[in-house]
C-alpha cells in the first residue's frame, strides 16, 4: 500500500512539473547597449521556432507572453543576436554587444555622416576587408561587381591603368559621365593609384540627388567617398601585412591559326582560289600559288619560307596539304655566314610571368584626447611583358586633437613616390609597329623572331643584344615580310624608354569648433599636388628612328588643386521625438594644371635620355597653364520624428569657371523622405529588423566639359613666313551653360530574422536636360563647329542588392550576396539641325557605326546586315533596302556589292542585367571566399575577330589568321556562312553586324583562402592576431568569344592592341601586435 501511495504521490509531482513547465509566463524586461549602458529602443524579440515575438519601446523596455520553457531571440540593426532560454524566469535584462561589421553600416554622406535607418537616399558600403581581397594599385576597382548600379570598363590591362567608372547608366553624349571622388570630406583630384588601398577603411558610392545635390555640378554623376582608416579607442595596434605573388595573363588570346604549316596551307588556299576565281585552271592556279605563296609580298607572297623543302618537289600538293617531307625550319647561307630560319611563338616571347610585391605597416593609437594613424606602403609590381613594372612608396599621417572641450583640430597627409614602365608607348593602336600587344597577336607563326646563325643559337650584335629579326632583309638578304614590316616591337619594348615617375602629396585638415550647445563651425582645407616626369626613347640602332640617329622626348605634368569647405550646423532633439538638423556651407575649388613637352633626335648614346644628350631640336616643343573654379554655397535640412520618419531637402547656387560669366551660376536641389515602418507602435513582426521605403528627387548640374568652350580659342603659328601668326582654333558660344540632371530615387530597404537577410530594391529614374552637342559648319567659315545647349536623354532602371548569412554557429558562419541592376537608356529630344535623316521613325544623324536618334539608345550601331553566303559563289551577302518609285520602302533582297548594302539599326551595348555575387565561410579559424562579376545582354562590335577573318592584301599579308576560316565556303562546304576564302577580296570582312557580338560575360574575380592562429597561440607571442592567406584575382574569364573582352568600353567597342587583364596569385601574412 505505501508503494502505491508513493507512486502515486510520484506521478502528482511529475504531473505537476509538467503543467508548471506548460504555463505560459509574462516576461518584461529592458534591452542595454553593453557598450553603453543605453537602451536599445525598438530591438527585436523574436520566439525560437516560430514567427512570434516582439519589441522594445522607445526606452528599451519589453513584456511578452511566452511559454516558460521557450527561447527568446533579441536583435537589432548594429548590435550582435542573442538567444535566451526563459527557464520560467519573469524578468530577463539583457546587453546586446555591438556588431562591428553591422556598425559599419554608417554611411559616409555629403559634409557628414548618416546611418542606414536615418539615410533618406542611395547608398551602398564597401568596407576595408572587401578592399584587401582585391590585389591591384587603385581602390576603385574594388568595387566592381560589388555595389549595385556601377559599372566599370578597361581599355588596358597595363599597370597604373584606371578603369573608367559609370553609376547607373550615361548621363551625357559630350560632357564627362565620370563620378566625383571626395576623400576623407574633400574633392579629390589626384591619380587613384597614389593612394594606398590599405589605408582604405571604407568607400561609399552616392547614386541620387539626396545624396549628391549638395556636392553641385561635380556629383552630377554619383560621388564615390572614400574614408581613411583611422585608431581606435585603446592601446596602440600595429599592423603589418606582406604578400608576394605572381602576375600573368588573364585573357586567353583569340582562336587563331599557331601551327606553321597550317598557316602555310590556309594562305595558299587564299591564293589559289583567288587566281581560279580569276579565271586560272586549277592546275595553273596551283602552279602560281606555290611560286607566289613564299615569295615576293607584292604578288601576295608571305615573304619567308621557314621549311626546307627537298629540291625539285613542291611545298604544298594539288591537295593543298603541305609536302610531308617538308621539315621545319630552313638553312641560307651568304658567303660565309649561315643563317637557320626557324619560325617563333611571339607570344611565349611577349607575354611572361613576373613578380608581385607589397608590403604594409601601421600604426595606430589614441589617448584621452588625440588619436592617430600612420601608414607606410611600398609596392614593386612587374609587368606581363617587358619592359613594364611599376614601384610605388606610400606613406600617410593622420592625427586629431580634442584641444578644448569645444574645439577639435586634425590633420591628414598623405605622400606618395612612384615610377612606371611602360615600354609600349602606343597601346591601343593597331597599325604601330611599337605596340607589342598588338604586334604578338597580329603577326603569323611563321615568322621568326630572332636572328639564328648556322648553328641554330641566336646571334649577338656588337653591344651584346639579341638580333632581332625586323623582316626588312637587312641581315638575311631577301627576307622580307609584308606584315609590320622593318620593325619588331619585342625588341622596341627593351632598348625603347618609355616611363613616368614623379611624387604625389595630398592633405587635409580641419578645425571644429561648438559653441551654444547645438551649433558646430567647421573649417576643412584640402590641398593636393601631383607632379609627373615622363621620358621616351626611340633607340639610336634598329626601326624607323634609327635613320634620325634616335630620339628622346621629354614631359612634365604638374597638377594643383585647393579646395576649401566652411560649415555651420545646428541640431537640436525637442520632446525626445523631434529632431532638427540644419547646415549652411560654402566651398570653393581651384584645379590648376600646368604642362611642359620636348623632344630632341641624333641622339649621342641610347644609354643618355636627357635632352642634352641628342642635338636635333624638334619643332614639337610645348607648354601650356589651365585653371578651372568651382564656388557654390548650400544649406541642407534634416528632420525625423521619432526615429521612423525622416525628411531632408538641400540647395546648392554653384558657379563654374567653364561657362561664360553670364551663364557660369545653376541653382540644384534635392529632397527626400523615408520611412522606417517597423518602428511603427502597431508593427507586430519580431522577424523583422528593418523595413523602411524611401524617396528622393533632384536636380544638379554638369560641367564636365573642356574649358574655354564659351570665347573663341586661336593658336600660335610659325608657318606664315613673315613671322608669327595665329590660326583659329575653335569657335566659342557665350550661351553654353550647364547640362541638368533630373534624378528620382524610390526604394525599400529591408532586414530580416535578426540580420540573417537583409537588402535593397531600388528604382531610378535619370533625365538629363540641355546637353551640350557639337553643331559642325561649313568649312568655309574657318571652323569645325561650335558647342550649344540641345538635348535630352533619360536613364531609368532597377538596383537589387541581397545580402544573408545563411548560417552562423559557434564555429561555422556562412555569408552569400548577390546584386543586380537593369537599366534603359533613351534619346528623347535631339537639335533639329542635327537632324539629317529618318531610321524607321526615329529622327536623328549617324555617327560612324552609330545612329544617334530620338527614341534610340545612345550607342545604338548602325550598319549593313550580313545576308550569309552566296551557296553558288561563296561571295558576302548584305540585305539591301527595295524602294518604288517615290522612294518608299518596299521589302528587301540580297546583294553582293557591299557599296550597295542599307545601313540598318541594331541593338546597342546597354546590358540588360549586370552585377556580381559572392559568398564567405568562416570555420575553426579557417575563411574562404569567392566572388564573382557578371553582364548579360547587350552588343559589342568584335574588331579582333573581323581582323582576323578578314582576307590577306597589302599590308595584311601574313597576319594572324582564325580558325573559323578553316570552315569558310568552298565547292565541298556551300552551307557554310562563311564567305569564300580568297587573296585581295575587301569585303569578306567589312564592318556588318556579322562581327556584332553577344557582351554578356561571367568572370570569376577573385578567391581567397586564409587561416586565423587561435589567440592561445598567438598571446604566447604576444602577438594579438596571426592570419596567412593565399589570394587570386581574374582567375577564369567567361565570354561569347575566346579572346573577346566586352569590358573595353561602354560604348561596344573592343580593342585587341590592349595588354590583356593580369591574372594575380599571392599568398600573405598579416599580423597584429
């Protein structure tokens, strides 16, 4: 009986527990800043497992009904989550920590800062550790792929290039679409690459006219700020970070032709087809096509012949296959020197593997009233090719100082030393016999680069260099090449000069001063200087300078800026709700720019690159003196009401040194609003952190035209025998003014389930108003044309940006990221005087390949379309327009003669979707990321692949040849689309939309790869932090085309005389002491 009774007093107990734990229990409590010790007003409190919770009143404090045995999750926007078992417990305070990565979501705005729930604008944040992973000299790339709404294109792979930089879309035809770069509060002049991207603490890219209006005619174009790092809040940290690495080529060449004796082949069928199509039988076709094929590059001969072929039997056979008892490689003999002719890889002997260097060191510190930063950098980064490399120094200073309780001073000095090789001085063109890009991608694999002698070593000459072969037959008699010819630009870039060094220094400083408790002055002065020395060589001994004994040119840039800011701001909270922001500014910029060039020939020694050291003069002498000033003065008003509705509006009266006095003031505006909905009292969702939807709109102006365009401009002559002249130049219109953007921003910024998901939807629309287009006039009057305010165009489109952290334990997180952007471009309103012509109901004029037309994409081409291949003769087809009598159009059809093909419109380079996307992990002290960049859609116009297929004449004889003619049209292949391969034929690769090519493209930018040491390792050191890595930029690039690279321009154009993009691989160490 007891037994009974103690089980059953046993299962009362147990019953009773489990209806205890089952109780639901009303928890109340306050949520602190750890930091602190403030509330944290409107925190989340979400139930583990469900969609349930709440949140905290303006003063911190909560009550919610859950179950005793639930688990409440706290989070809010800047501070780190927390899960809290109730354990029946009534009464639960809890102190969020501040999440560094989320607090560094403070937005650098125009002459202050902001916050991502208060912002009213557009605005995204690259910080410091996105900037690292990146391994190049300009910062700015760091943002590709990574910031919604930015674009980037690189004409060259070249060390100290920049990439040009566009934020949603092209705003103007004639003036500049370059954003404005504001570092650390003041506008900034100066060359990117002379700033250290390790003293980046972070960037932000402004994109609206809330954001921008206050910067005026310079942030017409979006305004991208960049802040430098400085100490924080405790003992002093030194850091140190070294990488070493290796650069090659990125980009894989085109498909082209590299085995001899298929080059051979390929040209004689030109050849032969081109004598049957001349009316020669086969068999006499054959006959000339093996005499010329080798032979003299008048008759279409290729100049060389790098076989030896065994006497009395043909080099190629009436199958048009090379005589397999050809052997590579050829022995002459002049008297008693032997020369062995052998063809080389230009590639293998342009392109190599070279060096990368960089090491960093700071330090930083602070006490109870100052704080500072200093930095030292140097970077030895070699070129791809010869001759190329570049060496930077890099030092910054950067101190402030809480003199008085209401005034604070500071200070930021940044200096760089750098020189640039360059051996290639004409990038870009590919008709220069100098342009080794060009010249290794153009020049057919049957060519030799050296000299051999007969005993197949290359030949010295009497200074000890490599003979190079010039295909002009001055060492090996009868040697002649049509392509390129006396010339060899591998060795050009080697005894050739070509480099800039020169000295950078750029400061700020500033002086804050508070007075009657709400009102802060603030004086900030930047000044910047950039002085560059550039020397250039044409050597004394080999090309097309040796007969002028070799020249040397001289240059020197020198750039000055001064830009001042006066602020006075007022802020006051009333009732705890109210808030007020009020400022008045002024500012005023001075660029000055002053340059110097000289050039000199009948050089003394090719080791003496001073002037002094050749006694020619040139007639190219040269200097000029160029000044532009900006003036503007603005106010800006803020307003929120408890801390959910926010309001701004701002005015800027500019003034610009590039318009007439009459015209030179513009009046911009913005104003913007946002609200931030979860702060709502009747907002019941703990899920969500923020939800806030936004507006902006705006107007600014754009002056970034040449100066002088309003006055009439001459220059000075010499030609006139009398003595000195001038001759007009230009013709100024005293009307010009500014170009006016209209831009509207509307968008929701969100996040959810305690930062795990957060992001940004955005649309923008963008009008641009009195675009400055150049008006040509008859020749008669003197002049080309003059400037004049006629135009409109619009950009408008749609920003998406995601950010999540897909999971987060203890000792795993995963993050992930994806940005995307769509926009359209339109032409609304041309000048009816440069209206010349309808295109299918669009009025506009043609531009080269272009039709610029009301109703159009900028940029739209605008040429014949390829009609395929005559199935019966192998010629080009191009649709041409059928007309009636009254000159209306009535259909089309197919000709042969390209005179006679109708210019079409086709699409235009606008991608229909382009951004990047990325994702990180961080596990047991190991981090790995990956990212990459993207673009879909759009048109390029492929110049490297036309030049390729195109049929050898002239000068084009023995260039590169691609592979797809292998399938060009013939008697046994008539479906091809390729036109018959034949000597002399001119259009087989005329400008048609045939080499208009899909830009979409998909790169993998970048991987990284790095271990954290535990900190029990690490102290035992005393050592705070200990991380390797191993990183890799342009790892796999992904287009239409092998070879193509649709991120030349903006404009769809390419360029194959470009040095390829660099391919990086490093591995580091950063520690911190």
């Amino acid at each position: 009986m007891k037994k009974v009774k103690l089980f059953f007093t046993a299962m009362m107990v147990l019953l009773a527990s489990a209806w205890a734990i089952a109780q639901d229990v009303t928890v109340s409590g306050v949520v602190k800043d750890s930091s602190t010790g403030e509330p944290v007003p409107f925190a989340s409190i979400q139930i583990k497992g469900t969609l349930d919770g709440g949140s905290t009143d303006a003063d911190g404090n909560y009550s919610i009904l859950v179950a005793n045995d639930a688990v409440l999750i706290f989070s809010s926007i800047g501070y780190q989550s927390q899960e809290i078992e109730v354990a029946g417990r009534q009464a639960i305070n809890v102190a969020l920590h501040p999440d560094s990565e989320l607090l560094d979501e403070t937005i650098v705005v125009a002459f202050g800062t902001s916050t991502k729930e208060s912002f009213t604008g557009s605005a995204a944040v690259v910080k410091s550790s996105d900037i690292a992973k990146v391994q190049t000299s300009d910062v700015t790339r760091s943002l590709e792929g990574v910031v919604a709404g930015v674009q980037m294109t690189t004409s060259s792979g070249s060390l100290g290039s920049s990439p040009s930089i566009m934020i949603r879309g092209i705003s103007s035809i004639n003036a500049g679409n370059s954003p404005l770069f504001i570092v650390d509060g003041v506008p900034y002049s100066g060359d990117m690459d002379n700033i250290n991207p390790n003293d980046i603490e972070s960037m932000t890219v402004l994109k609206d006219a809330a954001s921008n209006a206050l910067y005026g005619a310079r942030g017409a174009n979006g305004v991208i700020m960049i802040t430098t790092k400085k100490a924080k809040a405790g003992e002093a940290v030194v850091n140190v970070d070294a990488k070493w690495g290796w650069n090659t080529k990125a980009l894989k060449e085109y498909d082209y032709i590299t085995d001899p004796a298929q080059y051979y082949e390929t040209h004689y069928a030109a050849l032969y087809n081109s004598y049957v199509r001349s009316g020669s039988s086969p068999s006499d076709a054959w006959l000339k096509a093996n005499a010329n094929l080798t032979g003299d590059p008048g008759a279409g001969g290729l100049g060389y012949m790098t076989f030896t072929v065994p006497e009395g039997q043909s080099f190629i056979g009436t199958n048009g296959k090379i005589n397999p008892n050809a052997t590579p490689g050829r022995m002459l003999t002049f008297g008693d020197q032997s020369y062995w002719i052998q063809p080389d890889n230009w590639m293998d002997e342009a392109y190599r593997q070279s060096l990368r260097q960089e090491y960093n060191v700071s330090v930083s510190g602070s006490g109870d009233r100052s704080t500072f930063f200093a930095s030292f950098g140097y970077l030895k980064n070699k070129g791809i090719t010869d001759g190329s490399d570049m060496y930077r120094y890099t030092a910054r200073l950067k101190a402030d100082y809480q003199a008085k309780s209401w005034l604070k001073v500071g200070a930021n000095a940044a200096y760089t030393n750098f020189m640039w090789n360059n051996g290639n001085s004409d990038e870009g063109s590919s008709s220069s016999t100098g342009n080794i890009f060009a010249f290794a991608s153009s020049i057919a694999p049957i060519y030799p680069v050296y000299i051999r002698d007969g005993n197949k070593n290359i030949m010295k000459d009497s200074h000890g260099w490599n003979i190079y072969d010039y295909g002009d037959g001055a060492v090996v008699s009868g040697l002649t090449r049509p392509v390129l010819a006396q010339s060899n630009a591998l060795q050009s870039v080697l005894i050739n000069k070509n480099y800039s060094e020169g000295n950078a220094l750029n400061g700020t400083a500033f002086a804050e001063v508070t007075f009657l408790k709400d009102f802060k002055f603030t004086f900030n002065v930047g000044v910047g200087m950039d002085e560059t020395r550039t020397t250039e060589t044409n050597n004394m001994y080999y090309g097309q300078f040796a007969t002028s004994g070799g020249t040397v040119g001289k240059a020197h840039s020198r750039t000055f800026y001064l830009n001042m800011q006066q602020l006075l701001s007022w802020d006051r909270t009333f009732n705890d709700k109210h808030h007020v922001g009020i400022l008045l500014g002024h500012e005023n910029y001075k660029l000055s720019e002053y340059a110097l060039s000289a050039s000199k020939s009948q050089m003394f020694s090719n080791d003496n690159d001073e002037l002094n050291g050749a006694v020619v003069d040139s007639k190219a002498s040269s200097s000029s003196r160029d000044s532009y000033l900006n003036e503007g003065y603005f106010v800006r008003a803020q307003y929120d009401y408890a801390d959910k509705l926010f309001l701004s509006a701002s005015y800027r009266r500019d003034a610009s040194s590039r318009f007439h006095p009459d015209h030179r003031w513009g009046n911009f505006w913005s104003a913007g609003a946002a609200w931030l909905i979860n702060h709502e009292t009747w907002f019941n969702a703990p899920w969500v952190d923020m939800l806030k939807v936004k507006a902006s709109i705006g107007s600014q102006g754009n002056d970034n035209i040449s100066n002088y365009l309003y006055t009439d401009t001459y220059t000075v002559s010499n030609d006139n025998a009398n003595g000195v002249a001038t001759v007009f130049r230009s013709k100024g219109n005293p009307d010009i003014t500014w170009e006016t953007n209209t831009n509207f921003n509307a968008g929701v910024d969100f996040g959810f389930f305690g930062g795990r998901l957060s992001g940004t939807v955005e649309y923008f629309y963008r009008k641009t108003s009195d675009m400055l287009f150049y008006f040509t006039v008859p020749a008669s009057l003197g002049y080309g044309g003059y400037y004049d305010n006629i135009g409109d165009m619009r950009n408008s489109g749609v920003e998406l940006s995601i950010n999540g952290t897909i999971m987060n334990t203890k000792d795993f997180r995963w993050d992930a990221y994806v940005n995307a952007t769509h926009y359209t471009n339109k032409i609304i309103y041309l000048p009816e005087k440069n209206k010349n012509r309808t295109i299918g109901g669009h009025e506009g004029y043609a531009s080269g390949n272009k039709f610029i037309g009301e109703g159009l994409p900028l940029n739209t081409f605008f040429m014949p379309q390829y009609a395929g291949v005559d199935h019966e003769t192998g010629a080009s087809l191009w649709y041409v327009d059928t007309v009636d009598d009254q000159g209306n159009v009535t259909g089309r059809e197919t000709t042969s003669n390209y005179s006679l093909a109708t210019d079409y419109l086709c699409d235009d380079p606008t991608p229909k979707l382009y951004g990047g996307f990325g994702t990180s992990l961080e596990f047991y002290g190991f981090d790995v990321s990956v990212s990459f960049t993207y673009s879909i859609g759009g048109l390029t116009y492929d110049s490297g692949y036309s030049s390729l297929m195109g049929s050898p004449q002239g000068t084009s004889v023995g260039r590169n040849i691609h592979k797809d003619i292998l399938n060009a049209w013939s008697e046994t292949n008539k479906d091809s689309d390729i036109p018959r391969w034949q000597y002399g034929d001119q259009n087989n690769a005329a400008v048609s939309d045939r080499f208009l090519t899909d830009a979409s493209y998909l790169n993998f930018q970048n991987a990284q790869i790095g271990y954290t040491f535990p900190e029990r390792i690490t102290n035992k050191f005393k050592v705070s932090r200990l991380r390797l890595y191993v990183t890799c930029d342009n790892i796999i690039y992904w287009s239409r085309r092998q070879g193509l690279d649709p991120r030349y321009s903006f404009s769809g154009e390419t360029n194959y005389a470009v040095n390829s993009p660099v391919r990086t691989l490093s591995g580091g160490i950063n520690i911190t002491f």
